[in-house]
C-alpha cells in the first residue's frame, strides 16, 4: 500500500478537486485508490451507507474513485454553528458541540479515531490520496495539529504542496512554507504544484527556477485552469457562482436562492446551476430578493433560528411572502422547510438557547420541533405526485407535523414525507439531492409551467472527473507523484 498527501499554501488553491482529479487518473490505471482527508470543516455534509456524515468534497472524491462514500474518508467534521464554535462529527456521528479553544485542547485524543479510519482505507486500496485543510504554513497551530503536517508526521507520509498562482503571491508563499516549517516536517515535503494557471504555463518556467532554487523541492508540473470546474460539486458556498453569470443569461426558469449565515446541505443546487434551463441567483446579504423570481428555494441551515432571524433582519420574510402573494412558488428544504411552517421549538437547546421559540413563515401549516435525536440517512422511495422513483438522504434534527403534512412530497418506505400547501405552490421537504435525478428534476420543472431541457446531471459530473483526471495526466508529472507516493518518505 501506498499513500501522498496533497498539502496547500492556504486555503482554497484548489486541493479538493486536485485529489478528484488524481483520484480519478489513478483509477482509471487500475489501481484501487481511496480519498481521505483527516479533518474538514464545512456545513455542506453527505450522508454514507453507514449513516454517517462527512465533507461533500470526499463524497466527490469517493465518486472519482468508483466508490460508495464512507465515513472512515473524512473522520473528523467540524460542522461551524457560531464564529467560535462548531458541532464535531467523528466517524460520521455527532460527539457535541465544541468551542474552538476547546477543540483545540482535544484534537490529539481524535488523532486515535483518525488514525484507525486512515489504517482501515489502508488496508483496502492500493493508494490513499490525502487532503489536507488550510495551510500547511499555520505553524501556531502546528502543536497538536491533526489535519495538515501533524497528520502526515503521525502517519509517515510524503506531502506535496499545493501553490495557488491565480490569487498571486505563489512563490513568495511557497518559499515562506519552505522557511516557516521545523525541520522535521520540512524533511516530509517531496515538492510541489503550481494551480490555477491562466495562459502559457511555459511563461513560469522562470519562477519554478527560483522556488526550486530556493527551496530544494522539485516541482510535479503547472496545473492551468479548468474551465469546467464548476459542474463539480460545491463544497462552499461561495463556489456556487463560479459560474453563475452564465446560467442567468442561459436559464429560463429563475430560481432565487437566499444565503443564509449558516446554510447547509446546499448540493440540492448543484444540478440546478448547471441545467441550461435554469438561472439559479444566490441573493446575499444587502440583496432583495428578485420579483421577476419564479421559484425561491430555501435552503438547508446548521442553525434554523438564527438563519430565520438572519433572513428577518435581511427583509427576505417579507420578500417571500410578498413572492407567495403574487402566486410564486416556494420550496423549502431540510431547515427551509421547517422556516416555512408556524412555529419553530427548541426545547432542549440543541441549536441555541434552551427553550426557543421562534415563529415562522407561516406558509405551511406546520409546527417543529427539536430534538436531541439527528437523523442522517439514505433514503429511497417515490414523488407522491407523479409516483416517480427517487433517492437521496436525510440529515437533520426536529421533526414537522401539522395539516399540510396530509399533501406529502414523498413517500419513503410506506411513509409519507414532507407537506405541500393547498395552493399546491408552497412545497417542504426534509430529503436532499432530489434534483441530481434527472427524471424528477424534469417533472418539477414542467410543474411550474417551463419546459425541460435534456441535461444529465449525474453523466455530467462523471464526463467532468474523467476530463478533469485526463487534463492532470496531461499537464503534471503524474508518473513522479506516483514515485513518491511509492517511495514514501
């Protein structure tokens, strides 16, 4: 068994999709490979076979590599709840919520948790291909560190590092690394790769001179931009307007979506941004949300009351309603969903204060309430409307009753799931990734009146890992990577 760890200057230049796209080439050779990332942080989780929970970028990264997503790829997930403080997922099971002086005084107990996960994809693949999180320069929080050069150091992994050229500075924060780090974990790192290069990469031929120059590390090649990186799954919101602006002068159907502080689970989107048919707009702060919509989505959320509140200060309740009014369509989903019934309870303090109440949209005829219990499951079953097939998941806490619960979206294993108003155009529902199911998508839309397109979101994510895995075979020295990833350290 072999094992490389891609590590970053900072964050965002672009380790996730590298790992898919190096997943997805080695796969491609043959070889039996198995994503990993010690620990992430992000709101936007999948549901395993095992019910558990992890980063949406290792679900991607198991799909590159032809396999079902498990909780041991991503054991530790921080799921943020406030600025200081976040839910802790290990092994895809909540253990509590931590602030983050705390978390930090307990990262070395969940090396263990870490450490058996990464030993168990050990033992079944041929490669493990590793991400790490943040940068890898963080060197005050290198005590105790599990998630970057701590991890690699426990484990004996060769890393390569990671420079983002798009965001500029890239040899400056690849020799800052080079002098920053101890000598131990300096001796782990083997090189490096420039991403996110925008023309002739030969014109930086001179500056991989100098950070090899000043560094030691080879480098394993210049990776340029790839255009199609926002088929891809997002794992952060901000991603979702990577591509955007085509979409709004494409789409015929428009479909607003608010962003709330602490929106989760938002991949429901994914196959909607990319469907020609649609224009998706992600209304942020200090934003109206548009008349002309024809469908708001609201969105799952880690903190339903607080986001509730958010959208109340935003002037968005009002919006909705006035959206309602002229005959506008609604869609709420996982906390969107609780939002748009009549009362909101948190009894037990699970999301915020003990005891809140907090009244709702209104738009349901429907009560939540909280509790301590979180389900998070695969589901299957069939659209009550039109009896069509679907599949997705549930990850969620509180349960929803009430009138409009006896017009149910679906049916999921001889129950019924979610409530749809008397109007017809007020629709919750607690399953996500309906939309990523072409069929369904289609129907939805010809619902609301607009015509389909032919769009095939699942062929067009797996045409995208295969072009973005033939785009790295082509532009870095895969055959290198291999090497180290072989040798070790």
């Amino acid at each position: 068994m072999s094992a490389i760890m891609f590590q970053g200057t900072g964050s965002n230049v672009g380790k996730s999709m590298l790992v898919a796209g190096f997943c997805r080439y080695l796969t491609q050779q043959g070889l039996k490979v198995a994503p990993f990332k010690p620990q992430n942080m992000s709101n936007n989780a999948a549901v395993t076979h095992e019910g558990g929970e992890i980063g949406r970028a290792q679900a991607m990264q198991a799909l590159a590599c032809g396999l079902e997503p498990s909780i041991h790829m991503n054991p530790v997930l921080l799921k943020p709840q406030s600025n200081i403080g976040s839910q802790v997922v290990v092994q895809g099971k909540s253990i509590g919520q931590m602030m983050a002086r705390d978390y930090a005084a307990n990262k070395q107990k969940l090396l263990t948790s870490v450490m058996e996960s990464y030993n168990i994809l050990k033992s079944q693949a041929d490669i493990v291909v590793v991400e790490g999180a943040g940068s890898a320069s963080e060197v005050n929080l290198r005590a105790g560190d599990i998630a970057n050069m701590g991890f690699a150091a426990a484990a004996q992994l060769p890393v390569i590092l990671i420079g983002d050229i798009d965001r500029g500075g890239v040899i400056g924060s690849l020799v800052g690394t080079e002098r920053i780090v101890t000598d131990e974990d300096r001796a782990l790192i083997k090189g490096y790769v420039i991403n996110k290069f925008r023309g002739d990469p030969t014109l930086f031929d001179s500056g991989l001179d100098i950070v090899t120059k000043e560094t030691g590390w080879p480098d394993f090649g210049v990776l340029p931009w790839f255009d199609l990186a926002g088929r891809l799954p997002a794992e952060d919101s901000e991603d979702l307007s990577r591509d955007a602006a085509a979409a709004k002068r494409d789409g015929r159907l428009k479909i607003a979506v608010p962003v709330l502080p602490r929106i989760a689970n938002f991949d429901d989107l994914d196959a909607l941004r990319t469907d020609p048919a649609i224009s998706v707009e992600m209304i942020r702060q200090g934003q109206a949300i548009p008349v002309d919509a024809d469908l708001i989505i609201l969105p799952g959320s880690k903190t339903t009351i607080d986001d509730f509140k958010a959208m109340q200060a935003e002037g968005w309740d009002i919006d909705i309603k006035a959206h309602a009014r002229r005959g506008g369509y609604v869609l709420g989903l996982c906390g969107g969903y609780q939002m748009l019934g009549k009362v909101i309870r948190d009894p037990e303090g699970i999301e915020g204060p003990k005891g809140a109440v907090c009244e709702g949209l209104g738009l349901l005829d429907i009560e939540t309430n909280m509790a301590a219990e979180k389900r998070t499951v695969q589901v299957t079953g069939h659209h009550a409307a039109s009896d069509l097939p679907m599949h997705g998941y549930e990850i969620h806490i509180g349960s929803s009753d009430g009138p409009d619960r006896a017009r149910p979206m679906f049916r999921i294993e001889g129950k019924e799931e979610g409530a749809i108003s008397r109007s017809g155009r007020i629709m919750g529902s607690y399953v996500h990734g309906l939309f990523n199911q072409d069929d369904f998508r289609k129907h939805f839309l010809t619902q609301l009146g607009h015509e389909a397109s032919s769009h095939s979101y699942e062929a067009m994510v797996e045409d995208t890992l295969d072009a973005l895995a033939d785009h790295i075979g082509k532009h870095l020295k895969v055959d290198g990577l291999l090497d180290v990833a072989n040798r070790g350290i």
